[in-house]
C-alpha cells in the first residue's frame, strides 16, 4: 500500500542513501508535468549516478511504502512519467553509452542515455553502417529508459518495429532494491553470487509460467494482434512459441513492474541510399486508403501530415521553414532506400505511377537533397508541439490537446477507421488534428478538449470512452506507441477481456506486490479526467505590459496565463542539437535551466495558489529564469511558440517593482542613457578604463572583470563617419541603434555606403532608441515610453523601410514594439523594419552587386533575435545573394546575449554556452571571416580570441563596404 507523500520527510527518510535528492518547490512544480495533460506533485526528485544508487533508493522507499516513478526526457504524452512520490530522473547522469560491439550488433546503454545521441554514437564507432533504429520523433530529447518503458516506435518503425524489436537484455532494480537481468528467455540475478537474488529471480520465474499457463488461451487470442498493439503489458512474448522472453514481456511496462537501470540493444543495417517521395492528397482518408499499394513497396517509413500543422509551421518560423510541398491539403512521406539512388529513384516513380492510377494522390515529388530532407522531416517530427496551437490566418489559434493522441488500427484498416472518427469528432462538436504513422496504422490527433470547466471534462470523458470503442470495433488498440498512463489505462476494459485484466493485474504483483512502482498505471487506474493540468485554474487578472493575443477560454485566463500555458511538455529545449534554444540547458543539463522547466514553474505560479502578487514576488521563478539568456529562439525552435525572454521580461517587471534591482540593471539595462555621456567625454572615459579604476568601475556595475570593453565612440567620431544624418526624400531610413553609434560607428557608416551604393538615398536617424536594454532587464515602462516615442518618428506616412544595423534592435522594433506600444503607429512601423542582411537580399534582387570581391568562405554567428524574428536562414540568403560561396554557421547562441554575458554573475555560463557552436567554429576555422552583426556575438568572438578578431570579426556592412580596398575582406 503507498503512502502519500506529504506524509513522509524524503530527505529525513533517505538520508542513508548517497543519491541526489531536491524537494524545494521550485524544483518540484518542474517535475510536477510530463508532456501530457496531467499534473502531479512529486514528494521529490532524485538524480540517481549508478544501479547501486538506484538499489538502495527503492529498498528504503519500499519499506515505507512510498511510491517511485521513473521518468527519462520527461515527454510522456499519456502521463506516465509524473506522480505523487518520489520521481527518479535517469537523464541527469545515468546517460552513457557504455559499450558497442558491431560484431553481436549490440550496444550496452545506461537508461539516461538520449536516442539520437545513441544512434550517432553507433554511426561514429561503426562508420556509418550501423544504427539504433526506434525513432520517436522527440528521440533528440527521449531516453533508451523511457522508449523501453512506453515501448516506443518512431517515424521508421514500418521498417523495424518497436522498441521490443530490438531489446536484447534489461537490468532491472525491482520494488525491494532487488537487482534482476531480464532476457530473451528468462530472468536472472544481475550480480554473480547475490543469493537472494537469484531466489528471487527462480520464484519471479516460476509464477510468470503459471501465469501464462492460466491464460494461455487468452493471451493467443488478445495480445499482439497488430503490429502497433502497445497497451496493456505485452505478455503474449512469455508464451512457449515465443521464448519465455521476460526482457520485451517488460518494454511497454511503463515503470510499473521494474525500473530499467541497463539495456543491451540490438542494431540494424543503414541503408546505403534513400530519398524522400513526397505524396499530396486532398486529406487524411484520401491518403490512408493508398497505404495498402505503398506498403508492397517496402518502404522504410510512411508518415503523414495535414495542411493545419504546415500553415502554422510557416506562420511561426517563416515560408522557407518548410519546403516546396507537392498540391494538396494533406501529404505522405514516403521513405524508400535500396542499394544506389538511381534503383530508388526507379522504385519512387513507379510507386507514384500506380498511385496516381488508384486516383487519388494529386502530385507528388522526390527529394533527394539530405538538408531538405531534414527541414521537411521537422514539420513531422515537430507535429505534436505544432498542432497543439494552430494558427489562423486572422491571427486567433486553435488549442488542442492530447487524450486520444496515439491510437492504432491494422494499416488497411486505417482509412475507414479514420472516416469513422471524424464523424465522432462532429458528433462531440470537437475539432481533431490529425498526423502520424500512416503505415503502421497510428494516427497522433490531438483534440480540442476543454479540460477547465465541468462541462468540458464530462465531453472529454464520455468522448474518449467512445473513441475507445470505436478503435476496438476496428481492431485497434487505444495505444500505439505512448503508452496507456493516466490518459487510457481506465479504458483498457474497453479493449480487453476480464480475464486478461486481471491477467494485467497479476503480473504487476509479480514483479511488485506493494504496488509503490508508478501506482495507477495500467493497473487500478485513476479516471482519466482526475490530475488535469487545466482543471481547477482560476481566472485571475494577471495585468501585464506586452499585449499578449492568446486564446483563452472565455474565462479571464487569456493573456499573460495562457501564453504561459503554451508548454505542453514536448521537450526540444532539451535537445543538445539542431536549433539554438535552449542554450542554458546545453551548459548545465538541469531541468531548471530548460523552457521546459521556466514555464512548468510559471504554470504553477498561474494556477492562483498564492495571490497574484504573491505569484509575481515568486522566488522560484526568479530563481528559474536566472539563467534565461533571453535568446528570444524558444519563440521560433519551440513547437508551440513559448517566448520565454518575454515572459521572463514581463515577469521581472513586476518582480523588482518596489524591490532594488541588480546593479546591472542600471549599468546595462540603461546603457543607452549612458552612451549619451560617454560619447562626449569617450577619450577620459576610455583613458580611466585602461586604469586599475576598470576593475572598481565594473564591479560597482554589477559587470563581470573577466570580459574585456571595447573602447567608447566619441560623438565626434559618430559625426565624422556618418557625415550628414538626414536625407530629405531619402527612400530608405537607416535607424543606427546605442550599440553602434557607441561602440562600432564604422559600420553604420558602412551601412549607409552599403544603401547608397545600390542608389538608395538614406535618412540617417540617430537620435531614437528601440528599447531593448529596457525590455531585456524588465523596466518594461521606460522601455514603453522610448518605443512609444520612436514609433510616432518613424510612422511618417510613408512605406519606406526601417533598415536597422543592430540585429537586436531590429527585432526588439519588428516584435517587441506593436506587443509593448500596442498602437497602429507601432504596428505600421514594426512592419516596415528590416535587419540589414534583409536590406541586401533586397537590394541583390533589384540587381545590385558589391563593387569588390567578397570572401569566398564566411563563419556566421547569426544573433539569437534575428534567428527567432527574421528567420533562421536570413544571413546565409543575404550572403549568397552577394556571391559568397560557403557559409559555415555556427547554430547556437554566442552566450553573451546582450547583458547576459556582461554581469558578474553570469560570466561562467557565458563561455559554457560559447563552447556548444561558436567557440568550436572559431577552432576549426581559424582563418575564415567570423560574420557578426550583431555587437554580442562580435564581443563575444573577440573574448574568445583574446580580443585580436578586430579586423576577422566583422559586421555584414563592412564585408560589402564599397570603399573597402579590392581584396581586403578576402581571407
């Protein structure tokens, strides 16, 4: 019998045990959610580093009956990896790959270990002929522990199957400490001479037979009846035919019987050649019911998406997010692969041949090109984030919601099951978005449940019981690769017969017979409307100064509640790859410093368990956003948009509100205040900064010693460079921010040669500020008064475009200014902002061309808010235009973004962040121009190459500088 967990002091009571344990409510409130629509208070969180840690754990939470719960990457979809004991995070540290073997072809793994770090670990040691093949599409944040335990499958999975396809062995730590290896023909003690342990591993043996022997019968007729059966335990692998085999009778257990502390893993061949048949339909039935005439082709992969995800796609990141997209409203990926590409292209063409002779496909296209490949397959693998907050052309969006997410019927089965269940959706007046593995029969929809008020919840009951009924008729399985957990296991006797119920029951005593491993899974399950996240928030007025246009649900929780509410849990800022966010978490790989983990703790401080000043006086989520470097590329890499440099802004606002700030709020965050200054006396101030005075200044800044100052600009300097700084009837405004008139004025002269010389005449504005150190430190009504002022300069009522400089400052006018000033004058004028990289990709498309030779080679460290504003690809557009050859980026945030990297406090996870991207480019490319637009990452680039990069670092406006000497921005 468990306990609850406020009954029991967690760290009095393993306070013999040598592991890792944090139960402060900051760290509780992030362990609090999994990536579905439940929420559970753990009693604690646990960071074991080995199975002994694990051991000893369990056999003191044994003996007091507290419940354990295993979790991985966290991004359980049915609420498998939360609950109110104590949670075990395996991410942390048990994240090796221990050995691999290409002779057995199998690797030996630690639980922690992520998937596709496994799989490029094997790819490394084998040279590119083996792999691991489950590939969920969150397999850049999912674990080996916790594709085991969901038995999880992947986009390829039509290919190789499931998890349990390829386990070969499983260490185990049972309820009592107990340590067990489970395999393909039984179980054993996993440490030679542990007695006890092979006792209990000879009694676990014996009643698993009698178990099978008592539903021998039930077991052949219920279990693994279609390729993507996952719910309930798969017990039909202990039958006689099968082998007895105890390792993949436990994958898809869902902590509930063991915890999986090791795995041996088997490996597959990679193909030698492949490309992608893009497949367009008019919809989703129309494309499932070609799936039978794909199938014959032996596709690696047959995965589908629906218009809804690909517009909201190209509305969050932009239109070259996704690739040119055959006509239709929904497609199929097809993914074909054989010997050389030629025999593959053959086999595409006639697949697509006999397609368009069932007549329904409307086109459909190869893709060969391994980069396109990649962007189209993160329109897939990015559907479950994409399709949770649809965007509409008027700029509303649909919330939907997970429940009935995972769903699998036989592959020719597939459209008729779907046809079926549209007409449920229009029944319950609900919307469902639909995507996933077409070709083993598993759609992922997500649903627009209202989990906030009674009414909703009672839908959602009476739906999901429907939908689960509806699935078995066809001879389905409520889950096809999540997992049952919270979100299906009370309708498993929809699917299943009493005797294999209990069946269910017995062999999770078995394995526990106290029951404390992740209790209400599978077995005695809770309702599935019980724990919502959503149920019980109340509507409170959370006044904030960023107009924030959410959803909301009628009832006040709009605003500032809901867009925090924009996680969901899938975890790519978890990631360690692709993308810039989030760079924090790359330095320290805790939770605390993910989006992940801001935004779980802001859901908390939303939920109204303390006043709204109380929630804006909260320590844990200042404690949680300290690290938040305010990249801004949440806003663009997260699938469901989260924004956190605004949240955190918004937040600190009220936060030190009565409260005095860090020094370096005034320091930093007023520094265009200060540049006024020091631009009229900038030969005393720099003078005083070559002094030991340097040090004493700084510090009273609240500035770290370690980074070094570039020198100050005078204004007569500005002056000289800029020359005349108005242009009547010029027909472009050239807006040079703080950061350039007071530190790089070379290039805003630059800039401006740049314009004129492809015969644009310029309006040089100098004397407006865009608000960023403003908004960055969270004085959100300074930030407001000075964008105000600058939005009614610039709205002069022309279309002429704001070309900005400073990448920073472009973005904080093209998004920050309309959400903060909130006028028409601040939207007309957001809309005509451009980066200056923007401005050449302009001015190359009218037919200009720089008059000197540019470098053939460029290292670009494109500035994190141009990245999440203007898109991913800006820089590397504006230098093809110009003719530049080869562009080596350097994806991820420099570290210093903006004040970040300046305070004292927050020097060290500067250059931690440096070294994901950055500081490796400059390594290997030591004689290559280092593009920086923007003043961070130059001073960042100049820190990191002991400030000799004046002349290698360089702004895009003086690489094309026609007065540059032919040859001299030529490595």
């Amino acid at each position: 019998m468990t306990v609850d967990a406020t009954d029991i002091p967690i760290t009095d009571l393993l306070q013999s045990c040598t592991v890792e344990i944090d139960t402060t409510t900051r760290r509780l409130a992030e362990y609090s959610y999994d990536a579905s629509n439940y929420r559970l208070t753990p009693a604690g969180v646990a960071f074991p580093r080995s199975a002994t840690e694990v051991s000893e754990v369990l056999a003191v939470c044994h003996q007091a009956g507290l419940a354990i719960i295993a979790r991985g990457g966290g991004t359980s979809m049915a609420g498998n990896a939360i609950g109110g004991g104590l949670v075990l995070d395996f991410s942390r540290y048990m994240d090796q790959v221990v050995a691999i073997d290409p002779h057995t072809r199998t690797a030996v793994v630690e639980p922690g270990v992520i998937l596709s770090e496994l799989s490029q670990a094997v790819e490394a040691h084998t040279g590119g002929t083996l792999t691991f093949a489950p590939d969920p599409s969150s397999k850049t944040r999912a674990t080996v522990g916790g594709s085991v335990a969901n038995d999880a499958c992947g986009n390829h999975s039509v290919r190789y199957g499931r998890t349990a396809d390829h386990v070969v062995s499983l260490d185990l730590v049972l309820a009592d400490g107990t340590r067990l290896t489970a395999t393909r023909s039984g179980i054993e003690a996993t440490v030679a001479g542990d007695t006890a342990a092979a006792e209990r591993a000879e009694q676990i043996t014996a009643q698993l037979k009698d178990l099978t022997r008592d539903y021998l019968s039930q077991f052949r007729l219920e279990l693994g009846q279609i390729p993507r059966q996952v719910s309930g335990f798969h017990l039909s692998h202990l039958l006689p035919e099968n082998g007895f085999d105890v390792a993949r009778a436990l994958v898809g257990s869902e902590g509930a019987c063991a915890i999986v502390v090791g795995a041996t893993v088997g490996l597959v061949d990679v193909p030698a050649s492949a490309l992608l048949l893009i497949l367009g339909y008019d919809d989703v039935v129309d494309a499932a019911r070609d799936i039978e005439s794909i199938l014959r082709y032996c596709p690696a992969a047959v995965e589908g998406i629906d218009e809804q995800i690909v517009e909201t796609m190209r509305a969050r990141r932009g239109a070259d997010s996704v690739a040119d997209l055959p006509t239709g409203h929904a497609w199929l990926y097809v993914d074909l692969d054989g010997e050389d590409i030629d025999s593959v292209s053959a086999q595409a063409q006639q697949l697509l041949t006999e397609l368009r002779e069932n007549g329904r496909v409307l086109d459909g296209r190869e893709v060969r090109d391994p980069a396109a490949r990649r962007k189209l397959w993160r329109v897939r693998e990015d559907g479950a984030g994409l399709s949770s907050r649809l965007d509409n052309p008027d700029g509303t969006s649909v919330t939907s919601w997970p429940g009935w997410e995972d769903s699998a019927v036989a592959p020719e089965n597939l459209a008729d099951y779907l046809a079926d269940f549209r007409l449920l959706l229009t029944e319950f007046d609900l919307i469902g978005v639909m995507y996933g593995h077409f070709g083993a029969g598993c759609m992922h929809i997500r649903i627009t449940f209202d989990q906030r008020t009674d009414e909703g919840r009672d839908v959602m009951a009476r739906f999901l019981r429907a939908a689960a009924r509806l699935v078995v008729k066809h001879g389905g399985t409520l889950s096809g690769e999540h997992g049952d957990g919270r979100a299906r296991s009370e309708l498993l006797p929809e699917m299943y017969s009493p005797a294999i119920m209990a069946s269910f029951a017995r062999f999770k005593e078995i394995f526990d017979p106290g029951g404390v491993l992740n209790p209400g899974i599978i077995v005695n399950p809770p309702a599935v409307t019980d724990d919502l996240a959503l149920a019980g928030v109340p509507a409170l007025p959370w006044r904030t100064s960023f107009t924030l246009h959410e959803t909301g649900n009628g009832d006040g929780t709009g605003g500032f509640a809901d867009a925090v509410q924009r996680c969901i849990g899938v975890g790519r800022c978890r990631s360690h790859s692709g993308g810039v966010m989030c760079p924090s978490y790359r330095a320290t790989g805790d939770e605390k410093d993910s989006t992940r983990g801001r935004s779980r703790v802001l859901q908390d401080m939303v939920r109204g368990a303390r006043t709204v000043d109380e929630g804006w006086a909260s320590e844990d989520v200042r404690d949680a956003l300290d690290l938040c470097l305010s990249c801004k590329a949440c806003s663009t890499d997260c699938p469901t948009g989260v924004d956190m440099a605004t949240y955190k802004s918004e937040f600190f606002d009220h936060y030190y509100s009565g409260r005095i700030r860090p020094m370096a709020h005034y320091s930093l965050g007023w520094l265009p205040r200060w540049l006024k200054l020091t631009s009229r006396m900038a030969p005393v101030v720099n003078a005083a900064l070559a002094t030991p005075l340097k040090s004493l200044a700084l510090g009273m800044g609240g500035l770290t010693t370690e980074r070094a100052l570039p020198p100050f600009a005078s204004r007569r300097q500005l002056a000289k460079l800029l020359g005349e700084t108005r242009a009547a009837g010029g027909d472009v405004v050239l807006f040079v921010d703080s950061f350039t008139q007071g530190f790089r004025p070379e290039v805003a002269a630059a800039a401006r040669r740049v314009i004129d010389d492809a015969d644009h005449t310029c309006e040089v504005r100098t004397d407006l500020c865009c608000g960023l150190t403003w908004i960055s430190t969270g004085q959100l009504k300074q930030a407001k008064k000075r964008m105000a002022r600058t939005a009614a300069a610039l709205d002069d009522g022309t279309d002429r475009p704001i070309v900005v400089t400073e990448p920073s400052c472009a973005a904080a006018l093209r998004k920050d200014l309309p959400e903060l000033v909130n006028t028409d004058a601040a939207r007309r004028v957001a809309a005509r902002v451009r980066s200056f990289a923007e401005q050449v990709t302009v001015q190359a498309s009218e037919g200009w061309t720089p008059r000197h030779r540019v470098p053939g080679e460029v290292t670009v460290q494109t500035h994190c808010h141009e990245y999440a504003v203007f898109g991913a690809e800006t820089q590397r557009r504006a230098l093809n235009a110009v003719g530049v050859t080869t562009v080596r980026e350097a994806t991820g945030c420099c570290g210093v973004a903006g004040n970040f990297g300046f305070e004292r406090n927050h020097y060290d996870a500067s250059m931690a962040v440096a070294e994901q991207a950055l500081a490796p480019a400059l390594r290997t490319f030591p004689q290559t121009t280092v593009l920086t637009d923007g003043f961070s990452c130059h001073m960042q680039v100049r820190q990191l190459t002991d400030n000799q990069s004046s002349g290698a670092s360089v702004h895009l406006a003086q690489i094309l500088d026609p007065h540059t000497p032919q040859g001299e921005n030529t490595p």
